[in-house]
C-alpha cells in the first residue's frame, strides 16, 4: 500500500464500531484497537461499577502510555550502555594502535 493511500478500517473497541483511516496495514489497525479493548476490559473487571466508558478510556490509555514510556526509557538506558561500551573499546583499540 501506497504510504499516501488513506484505508478505512472497522474496529469494535468496548463495544462500539469505529471507522479508522490510516496509510497503515489493516492487521496492525486491528492489533492496536484490540490491545485497547483488552486493557478497557480488564479495567472494567477490576474498577468500581460508576466509572463510564470515558474514565475507562483514560484510565486504559495512561496504562498504555506508561507502558511504552516505560519500555521507551528501557531502550534508552540500552543504547547509552552500548555506547559507553563501544567508546570504552575504541579507546582501548587507539591505545593499541
């Protein structure tokens, strides 16, 4: 697909249908919708019957946003100990040379 090319696609998230327009494949639109209803579900499980739809929503949306700050700082961490690593090895290669 035509990364300018705009698809349409349906997606039932906590019981509503939505129309999605994104340049993205359709599968990826579907994963992503049914990782929020699963996390909306879970937080209707566990959270106290008053909470509507909208504080649901909010509430899936802050899990989900600390959980990829949370993996984005990981990854972060990650490559500053690789760089330290390779700075420590060339150092060490220059010592050589």
């Amino acid at each position: 697909m035509d990364n300018s090319e705009k698809k349409v696609v349906k997606v039932r998230i906590f019981g509503q249908e939505y129309s999605i327009r994104a340049t993205v494949n359709e599968a990826h639109i579907r994963e992503c919708a049914a990782l929020v209803d699963k996390r909306m579900a879970e937080i209707q499980r566990s959270a106290p019957s008053s909470l509507n739809a909208s504080k649901i929503a909010i509430l899936a949306a802050m899990n989900i946003s600390d959980e990829l700050m949370s993996a984005q700082r990981g990854e972060y961490s990650f490559k500053g100990e690789v760089e330290s690593k390779i700075k420590s090895l060339v150092e060490r290669i220059e010592e050589i040379v």
